[in-house]
C-alpha cells in the first residue's frame, strides 16, 4: 500500500476523513442550493461554529475524564436570564454590562461546583447528577423569567461582543479562538491538563500516580459551566435579550460536536481542536440543511445517528 511520510494511506485518510466530510457535505448542498457556497455563507457559518466550538469545548473538559455535562444547555439558558436580569437592575447602561458577567459567572460557577462535588466527591453517576441538574436549572429559568424574555439589555453589549468585528472578523470568532489557545495549552502544558487525560484512560493508575482526582474532576465541570457561561454571554448579545430557552438542543449539539470531532466518550482521548473541527462539520451540515429547508424533526434525527456513527467509529478506531 502506498505510503507517505511512513504512514499508509488508510492512516491519512482516517486522520483526514472530517474534513475531507466536511467538504464533501458542503460540495453536496451546494449542488442543490448555491448560496451554500457563497462568501457571505461562509463567513455565516464560522460565525456560528464559533458558538458551537466554546459549547463543544467545554464538553471536551469534562468528556476528557469520561463524564459528560447534559445541564449545559440549560445552564446557557439560566446563566442568559440572570445575568439579562442583573445588568437591567443595575440601570441597563452599559455600565451593568459587568454585572452581568458577575452574574453569569456567579451562577454558572455554583451549577458546575455543584455538578462537580456530587459527581467527584459523593460520587453519584454524571447522568444521572447533570439530568437531575438539568432539570433543576430549567425551572429556575423559567421561574424567575416568567417564561418571558428579559429585554431591555445594554446596547453597548451587542455592539461590543456581537456587532464589532476588528480586522473585518466578529469577536465571536476572536473570542472563540482565545478560549482554543488557552485550553490547548492548558490540556498539552499543565499537570491540570494531563490529569484529565490521565483519569480519563485510567481512574485507578490516576489515583497510584498521585493525582488528586476529586479536586480535578470539581475543577472540569466547574470549568465546562464557567465556558458555557461565556458562550451564554455571546448568545444574549446576538440575540439583545436574556432568553429562558436558548440553551435548546446545545447540549446535544455541543456533545454531537466533540464526538464527531474524535473525543471519546470513554475518557482519556481528544482534545480541543478536535472539539473545534467537529462543531464545524456539525453547523456546515445544519446551515446546509436549513438552506435546502429539511425540516427541524429530521436535522435531529440526522443529529443523532452522526453521534452514533462517531461511537462506532470511535470504537472500530480504538480496536486498531
């Protein structure tokens, strides 16, 4: 078999399968739909993976230690509420724009320590603890909102984080490729970064070399609900109004992301650019969708069988 570089070809192709996937879908609803291949799409859909790619790296900290997070979507949804909520009370100006990043980070901080003590230090199953959480953060969102927007948000907090766009590029997208860079050497330069792989490839050889596993594991949820936060903070300043239920399918999606991407739901295996190239194949095919206009039920459905042939491709990969 022809090789390159002492790899075989097979191996360049399963390194590049995603974007070569990513590609091909985008050269197939372009077939059907132009202006999936225009400028303008292009630069719609960076935008929007770069939403995606925070929500899907937060995932990453905690699926890294064989966990997962199901209250992230909803954690965006109350972290979007309360923080709306408390730069309003403070005056609306932008001045409150503070308040609510202290707001959010307040909030999404007790969510993620909570999560993090129960899982790691009480030691219930992260499905069951971040379902039950999940839930228990939808209702105060919807308690403390009315079911009902909160408006009257800060105009300086869409032009700042939503409108602005040095070099022609939306902060979103700057923000979004700060966060990469800080995680990605966090996780390949810092003991906190390898013990989440160490404890994610094996729990009990992490607890023979000396790693603290509770203090880690508390620290990854609390920094996957820390991360959600800031997307939370990017989304209501899109959307100019705090939002009881914009976290919606984020958390699938988030999941869907760094699964696809090549982080193992079994722990120990990905990494955040993993998680950034696989929020990309996740909103190409979702843009793509959206423009040939297939209907919501179906891109779920479609949403969920990508995760279960990344699981088993995963699998098949591992066996090798």
């Amino acid at each position: 078999m022809a090789r390159l570089s002492g790899l075989s070809l097979m191996d360049v192709l399963r390194v590049a399968r995603l974007p070569i996937a990513i590609v091909v879908v985008l050269m197939l609803f372009g077939l059907v739909e132009p202006r999936v291949l225009s400028l303008g799409n292009f630069r719609n859909i960076a935008l929007q993976t770069s939403y995606l790619a925070i929500f899907a790296m937060a995932q990453t900290m905690v699926l890294l230690t064989r966990g997962f997070d199901l209250s992230l979507g909803y954690t965006v949804s109350l972290v979007s509420v309360a923080a709306s909520m408390a730069m309003v009370a403070m005056g609306g100006g932008d001045a409150s724009i503070l308040y609510g990043v202290g707001a959010a980070l307040l909030v999404a901080g007790v969510i993620g320590l909570a999560n993090g003590v129960l899982i790691a230090g009480i030691g219930i199953n992260p499905l069951v603890t971040t379902l039950g959480m999940a839930n228990i953060v939808l209702a105060f969102a919807s308690t403390i909102s009315g079911g009902f927007p909160v408006t009257g948000l800060p105009k300086g907090l869409t032009a700042e984080f939503a409108q602005r766009s040095p070099l022609s590029i939306p902060m979103p997208i700057w923000i979004a490729a700060l966060v990469f860079v800080l995680l990605f050497l966090v996780l390949k330069a810092t003991r906190f970064g390898r013990s989440l792989y160490i404890i994610g490839a094996n729990p009990r050889a992490a607890v023979a070399a000396g790693i603290r596993t509770v203090p880690v594991l508390v620290a990854a949820y609390t920094l996957c609900a820390l991360l959600a936060a800031l997307g939370a903070l990017l989304l209501t300043a899109r959307t100019g109004s705090g939002e009881p239920n914009l976290g919606g399918n984020l958390t699938l999606e988030a999941i869907a992301a760094a699964v696809v991407g090549g982080v193992r739901l079994s722990g120990g295996e990905g990494g955040v650019g993993a998680a950034v190239l696989g929020a990309l194949f996740v909103t190409v095919l979702s843009n793509g969708m959206n423009l040939v206009q297939i209907d919501g039920y179906l891109q779920q459905i479609c949403l969920g069988v990508i995760i279960i042939v990344s699981l088993i491709v995963n699998r098949d990969d591992a066996r090798r």
